[in-house]
C-alpha cells in the first residue's frame, strides 16, 4: 500500500492516525501542497481532485480520507474505530462528520485561498471564521453529553471521532482561531495526544517535514 500525504494536511493526519491505530504500515509518499505540487499533471494522474490524501492498494487508488478510513476498518477490524453499541456508532459518526461536512471545508486551504484572491475587502472572509466557530461550538455541545468522565470522545479508547477532531483542532489552531471556549474538545485533545498512534501520526514527527520548518512557520492568521 502507497498512502500519498503530505505532514501537515489535516485529512492525511486522520489517515495517519487511523494506521497507526490499527497497525498497518504503508509506504507515504509525500505530496508537497504547501508548494502546490498536487497540481501538477503527475499527481492529478493519481487523484483527479488534486488533494491528499490517496491510498494505492494494488494499483487501486482510494480516495478521500473517509473511505481509506473505512477500507481499514474493513480489513483489520479489530481494534476498531467504532464501540459496539449501534447508537455509540452512529454518534460516532456524527461527530466525525461534523469535522468533515461543516467545519472542515471551511477551513480548507483551498477555500481560504479563494475567498482571500477575489474579495479585496478585508471583512469579506468573515463568514469563513463564523461558520468555524459555529461548527466547533456544536461541536463541543454534542461531545460534552455524558462525556465528562471519558477520556476520548467516546469511552475509554479512541474511535473515529477523535480521529477527525484532533487534525481539526490542529487545522483551527493554524489559523489564528481561539479554541479556549472549548473546554471538553481540549481535555479531549490532550488524552489523544499522549496515545502512542496519535504521537506516531503527528505532524511533527513526520520524516517529510521539511528541516527547520515548525507548525508556526506554516501558521496562517484567522
């Protein structure tokens, strides 16, 4: 298996994690879309939306970080990414969709960069910091419930919904946002980024990261 990434893109952090939690190693392949390198025809061959990550399996390309989630579920269930009970799934899933439909694309590189070349008025990004804001609110909402004494998202080991939430805390974070009204998603936090799989898969500790450069370096204000 070939997983192209790149060390700082968020949805190939989630990838990360989810490999390091099951176990499986793959080949990374890193995609610099820092210097828009996933534009070039090479890598549109390989994924036609010009975005990371892409899984190669046997010339068979997975894309989004979602389905290469779930192919590694379907391949090594056990540990999985989902407690037993039907409805602890599905809530899982609805926090890790969270992260993925509403506060995700609008804090996506590809977004901002739109929205900052064709709108000369300064305020006119604004709806993207409002709608991050809204979503991470919901967000916060919906883990608290019946959480408090937990110490992922759900139970005593980490699923699926904390594998969206931390690269999206990370994400928020680059962009200047304060994340101190958001205490349950930082307790939270915190536990995952002392789990050995989240350490494993963390930005800084990726053999592509270019020397010298730092998460601040790379940091965009809000």
């Amino acid at each position: 298996m070939k997983l192209y990434h790149w060390w700082v893109s968020s949805a190939s952090y989630r990838v990360r994690i989810g490999f390091a939690i099951k176990g499986i190693d793959v080949e990374k392949i890193p995609i610099d879309i820092t210097n828009r390198k996933q534009w070039e025809d090479s890598y549109i061959t390989v994924n036609p939306q010009s975005m990371v990550p892409t899984l190669e399996v046997d010339g068979k390309r997975i894309l989004q970080s979602a389905a290469i989630l779930d192919y590694l579920e379907d391949i090594k269930p056990d540990p999985s990414f989902y407690p037993d009970d039907p409805l602890a799934r599905a809530r899982v899933r609805a926090i890790a969709q969270i992260c993925a439909c509403e506060i995700g694309p609008r804090l996506s590189n590809r977004v901002r960069f739109f929205a900052e070349s064709n709108f000369s008025d300064p305020d006119a990004i604004g709806w993207h910091d409002h709608f991050a804001s809204q979503g991470f609110g919901a967000l916060e909402a919906y883990v608290a419930e019946g959480n408090s004494d937990n110490h992922f998202c759900h139970g005593n080991r980490p699923s699926l919904a904390d594998i969206f939430i931390i690269p999206q805390l990370m994400a928020a974070r680059r962009r200047g946002h304060d994340l101190s009204a958001y205490p349950n998603l930082l307790r939270i936090e915190g536990n995952c980024l002392e789990h050995p799989a989240f350490k494993e898969a963390a930005p800084e500790n990726q053999p592509d990261r270019p020397e010298g450069v730092t998460m601040a370096a790379i940091k965009r204000p809000g």
